[in-house]
C-alpha cells in the first residue's frame, strides 16, 4: 500500500510540474503572441482605410476626367459641319453609322427651336400639293387637266396616257413631271400596256425617285411596288421578287427618308408579300437572301427610332434644362438621363456658338451604353487598377457589376462613391486588396501559429501522459514484485517447514513405526517436489524474462506424461480434500513435446483450481483428440473469473483483486508460464469461465508439435 500510494503521489507531482513549469509558460506565450498580431493587423487596417478614401476619391476623379475627354472629343464642332455638308441621302446615312461606330454614341444636332436636324429622317406630316399659281394657265395645266377627265371620268385609258406623256414635255419643274409620270405609268398599267408602264416606272424611279408624291411618299418605292405589280401580271414572279428584295434591302439601308410610320408600313407590306411566296417552298435563293437579310441590324430603322427618343424623352428635358441654365446664368452644356428601350442614355449636350453665323444651335450626343460597358469602362478600370493596385468595379443599384452582370459582395471595408459630374444610377465600388490579403494573413498567421501551439501542447501532454503511464507500470511492477516476493515466500515456507517438521520428527523419535517413517518420508518426498516446482517456476520465469528458456522436444505419448503428473500431485490434491476426475483418451498418436514442460501446464492448473475452489473441491482433468490436435483440459467448480480479468490472467505477477484470490496466495507466474509453454509448442490456452461457477481451461497442443523449436 506504501509503494502504489507513493506511486500516486509522484504522478500527481509530474502532472503539477508539466502545468507549472511548461503548459502554463506556454500558452500564455502563445496569447501574448496572438495579441501582438491583433494590435499589428489593427494599425495596419486603419492606415489603409485611410488611404482607402484619397484612391477612392482620385479613382472616381480619373474616370469621370476620362469620360470628359472623350465627351469634348466628340461634341467637336468639326463633327457636326462634316455630316451637314453631305448631300446624298445614303451617303449621310452611311457617315453617320461610321461615326457613331467611331464615337461610342450617336450625335444629334438641335436648331434654337428645338428641330431635330441631324440625324436626318423624313418628316411626318409630308403631304405635297403641286403650286396650281404657276402653272394655272398653262399648257402643261390645260393637259393635265383633260388627262385627269379622260382617266377617271371617261376612263379612256390610252388617251389620257398619250396626253399624260405630253404633259411630261411640258412640265415647268422636275415636281410636276414626276407626278406626270406617275399618272402615265398609272394609264399604261390600266391599259396592260405592261412593258411601256414597266419602263415609266423604271424612269421614275431613276431619275425622281427622291420625290414625294401627293401622300408624301418617295417616288422611289411606288416604282418599285409598280413594277413588282406588272412582272406579277407576267407571270414572272421571279424577277417581281427581286425587285422587293432590292427595295427591302434599299429601305433598310435609309435609301429614302422616310417617317417611322411610313417605314414600319411599307416593311411591314414587302414582308407580308414575301412570307407568303417563300412559304410556297419556292426561289430558295432569294429566299435565303431575304432571310440574312432580316438578320442584319437595319440602320435607317435604329436613326428613326433613335430620332424617335430624341423627340419624345431627351429633347423636352434637354430644353427644360437649357431654359432654366439660361434663367440663372449659367453655362448653357450639362448632362441629363433619360429612359430609352426600357434603360436609360445618358445624354451629353452643349451650345455651338459658332457653327453658322447668327444662329444657335445645339449639339448633342447619347452614349452608347454596351460600348460604355464593353469597351471605356474597362479599358479605365483596368489602368487605374494598375496604377493604384485597388479593386475597382462599377455596380449599379442592386450590387451587380455592370460589366459582368454578376452580384458583388460587399465588405465593411468597400467604398461605394456617386458620381459627382456625370448622373450615371451606378456608383464606383472601391476595395482595397490590401485588406483581403492581410485577412488572409491574418487566418494564415493564426491558423500557423496555432497548430503549432496546438501541436507543442499536445507533444507536452502525450510526453506526460508517457511519463506518468510508466510511473503507473513501474509503480505497479514494483507492487506486484513486492507481492511476488511476500506471496512466493510464503509458498515456499510452507514445504520447507514441512519437510523440517518431519525430518526432525525422523530424527528425534527412533521408535516411530514403519508405516510413520514411510508417511514421513513421502511427505518429504511430495513437499521437496513441490517446492523443486515453485523453484522451477521462478527459474522458468527468470529464463523466459532474458530470452534463455529452452525447450527439449522428444516424441512420445503424450497421455502417458499426464497420467504420471497426476500420480506424482495425487498427494497434494488429496491432502486438500480434493477428488479428481479424469478422462485421458489412450489413442493419440505420439507427438514431439517437452515433457517437463507439459508437466508444469499441468501442475499449475491444477495449483490454480486448487487455490480457487474453497468450496466445491472437485476437479476435471481431460486429454482428448480435437480438430488435428491434443486439448489437455482442467476444469474446476471454484470461483471463477471475472470477464474484465479474462485478458489480464496470462500477465506476470497479476492476480485478480478479490477476498478469496488475496488469501490463496501464489506467485502469479503460472499461467503466464502455461501461456509460453503452450505457444512454444505451436499451441494455444483458451480459457472459459463464469463468476462463481467454476473454470475450464483448455490447452490445445497440435499433433504435429511446432514448426521449428522454440526457445523462450
């Protein structure tokens, strides 16, 4: 008890130590360590939140500085003199879409009431009446007149169209010869006088073609829908489809300036005419051109309808604005949004004091919002990025990056700053990398650092749990020594103060019977086996514990070696009250074994169920054949064996904790040597038992004895 109670106490002093000495100092190392890096991290992120605010505010400076650059460049005044001075329809049409390719935008140029005069389109209330002052007495008058009579009164056709031909002689302006034309081609038509019509129409459309007839529609497109007319009544459909296709292709383009109206009406009657010839399955190839054709953007149809929102959104807020800069004195140029295709345009303007002489007029021109995204911004960002190393984004109300459509996450330490010059609905999403890369240093350092303590702490707790596990063994080793010693000695005692007993007994009493010296001398003889056993168990030990244990394996008959331990014990079981039951099967083939070793399995066995039956002293001894090999079984009625103690009986010196274990005695080494002894023979000891009912213990020892000998 001394010894296991020191062995506690000096646990408890190592454990007390490791805290005191090494866990302690450790983590408050540790603590100060991570406190320093906080305090660190602290400083750092309030100097580049500071500087986080100057770059914010110089980035959003450099973008809008940016955005005027390429705002002055293009409300030059040299841009708006070069598209004016073109003449050709067409032509200014095809200039007008280079530029607006060249300058992200489209232009549009003001007169100081307000008219939209570029871009160029048609008007909406364009009826032409013919000036009847002029020409009211004249011949061409005269002629006109009775051709009409003849055409829609008399409808003599032939005649009106030979008196419509000579008004085109007599024409006084290139009007009215149009308009004589049309009405010859008209009569020609009636008369199906269809090649001469088919040519009047050609020459109308070739020479007249941008003149307006009477409902202010180009002379150009009612050719055109003439001719597709006559090459119908033909019979050549083919050539009739052409003639669409050309003017489809001519209207698209903005060959004549026409109103949106107009527009969308004769579109929409040239594609209602070919949807239903090509869905005959017909003219493939113009059928194919048609539809590449549909495909493409139509220029003229974007200018009508960006003149369109001109007229309907920029232009009265442009006024607005401009009235109420020129109420305070302002100057008269600024910048304003407005909604367009379910979006907004930002809208630059300003005055042109010198583009002509004594007049005023108001340039314009509306960004070009994907180029803005596509193209400006991030060519901006990108330098600026460069330049200051912040992340740079431009978000719009719902947090989502306008260049990528993707929603941004924000942080505490993200800037969003408003334009200051320009009123995008955007703002300039600012984010310093810096903070990003010190939180990840940050997690790395603290991540780093703490395994590393974690990793020193648990080192140091593994190391005492070591160093107080092997207190705990040596501790115990020594009690269970202290045991050994205390329990062998009395084992030991015992025959040595019988075998003195008797043999003074011999030698004081001459007059002992004969039957009394020989009970004496078999006492002797028994106690001096017995104790040559528990020596030998001692030495076998002893050898077993330095690796010297050998073993002399001679064939034989296994049951003739059990047989004769049982004789020899035979002394020792019955002075204890024990009976014996054997069953020794006498048909096992001879084996290679030790036999001295065979009789101290034996022998101990027996020692144990003698200890551990205080009760029912009945024991069962067998040898029997079993699955190739030979079981030396020893079963007893005693206490039995608890589960917990199953696995712990084969170790040295242990001996379970209970009453009647501690009063038996014993050296605690015979079933370990029974363990060796049965595994040197290639066996092994199998051990069933249950509290209070006894124990079996069966040693298996296989018929054809180990594989090579053993020596322990």
């Amino acid at each position: 008890m001394r010894i296991f109670t020191q062995g506690i106490l000096a646990r408890r002093k190592i454990v007390f130590i490791f805290l005191l000495a090494i866990l302690l100092p450790s983590l408050v190392v540790g603590y100060l360590s991570f406190s320093t890096f906080a305090q660190r991290r602290e400083s750092v992120r309030k100097l580049l939140d500071s500087n986080l605010w100057i770059s914010g505010e110089s980035a959003l400076n450099s973008i809008e500085g940016k955005l005027l650059e390429h705002e002055k460049k293009v409300l030059k005044q040299e841009n708006f003199t070069r598209l004016t001075s073109l003449k050709e329809t067409e032509q200014i049409l095809s200039d007008y879409s280079a530029l607006s390719k060249e300058i992200a935008g489209q232009l549009f140029l003001l007169n100081a009431e307000y008219q939209i005069i570029i871009p160029k389109t048609g008007k909406d209330d364009s009826l032409i009446f013919l000036e009847e002052k002029n020409v009211q007495n004249t011949e061409f008058a005269q002629a006109l007149k009775q051709a009409e009579s003849l055409e829609f009164s008399g409808r003599n056709y032939s005649q009106a169209a030979e008196l419509y031909r000579k008004c085109t002689s007599l024409a006084p302006t290139n009007q009215h010869k149009a308009f004589a034309l049309e009405a010859l081609g008209r009569c020609l038509l009636s008369s199906r006088r269809y090649r001469e019509a088919y040519k009047v129409y050609g020459e109308l459309s070739v020479k007249y073609g941008q003149f307006l007839n009477q409902a202010g529609h180009p002379y150009g497109i009612l050719a055109a829908f003439q001719q597709y007319e006559i090459e119908q009544r033909r019979k050549r459909e083919e050539n009739g489809l052409k003639i669409l296709l050309s003017l489809y292709r001519k209207m698209r383009n903005g060959f004549w300036l026409i109103s949106l109206p107009s527009y969308d009406f004769f579109v929409v009657e040239i594609e209602s005419i070919l949807d239903d010839k090509f869905a005959e399955g017909r003219f493939p190839e113009i059928r194919e051109s048609y539809l590449t054709l549909q495909e493409q953007r139509s220029p003229y149809l974007e200018t009508l309808l960006f003149s369109d929102f001109l007229k309907t959104e920029a232009v009265p807020k442009l006024k607005e604005k401009l009235t109420l800069s020129r109420m305070g004195g302002e100057a008269q140029q600024g910048r304003l949004l407005a909604a367009w295709r379910e979006e907004f345009c930002l809208v630059s303007y300003s005055v042109l004091p010198n583009f002509q002489s004594e007049k005023t007029f108001y340039g314009g021109f509306c960004w070009d919002l994907t180029s803005l995204k596509k193209e400006i911004f991030p060519k901006v960002l990108e330098n600026l990025t460069k330049d200051t190393g912040l992340s740079l984004q431009v978000i719009d109300e719902r947090g989502r990056n306008i260049l990528t459509g993707k929603e941004e996450l924000f942080s505490e330490d993200s800037l969003r700053l408003s334009y200051r010059q320009f009123p995008f609905p955007w703002k300039l999403l600012v984010s310093q990398p810096a903070f990003s890369d010190l939180e990840r240093t940050a997690r790395r350092e603290n991540f780093l650092y703490g395994a590393l303590l974690t990793f020193i702490v648990v080192l140091m707790l593994m190391g005492a749990y070591l160093i107080v596990r092997d207190i705990s063994r040596e501790s115990e080793t020594t009690r269970l020594k202290t045991e050994f010693v205390h329990n062998i000695s009395h084992e030991l005692k015992t025959p040595l103060t019988l075998i003195r007993l008797y043999g003074e007994t011999l030698q004081r009493k001459e007059d002992l019977k004969k039957d009394e010296k020989k009970e004496a001398y078999e006492i002797i003889t028994k106690e001096s086996e017995r104790l040559s056993h528990l020596i030998n168990n001692v030495l076998d030990f002893s050898r077993i514990e330095m690796g010297r244990k050998e073993f002399d394996f001679k064939r034989g008959s296994l049951d003739q070696i059990v047989r004769d331990t049982l004789e020899s014990y035979r002394y020792h079981l019955e002075k204890k009250g024990f009976s014996v039951k054997k069953e020794i099967a006498s048909d096992l083939p001879e084996m290679n074994f030790d036999g001295e070793a065979i009789a101290s399995v034996l022998i101990n066995l027996l020692s144990n169920a003698m200890k551990f039956s205080p009760m029912i002293k009945e024991v069962t001894v067998k040898l029997f054949k079993d699955n190739g090999g030979a079981v030396l079984q020893v079963a007893d009625k005693g206490i039995g064996i608890s589960p917990k103690d199953v696995s712990r009986i084969f170790n040295r010196f242990y001996r379970a904790k209970n009453a009647t274990v501690s009063d038996a005695g014993g050296s605690g080494l015979g079933l370990t040597l029974v363990k060796h002894i049965a595994e040197a023979h290639g066996g092994r000891i199998i051990v069933e038992s249950e509290p209070s009912k006894g124990s079996i213990f069966s040693v298996v020892f296989p018929f054809s004895g180990p594989k090579k000998d053993k020596s322990g």
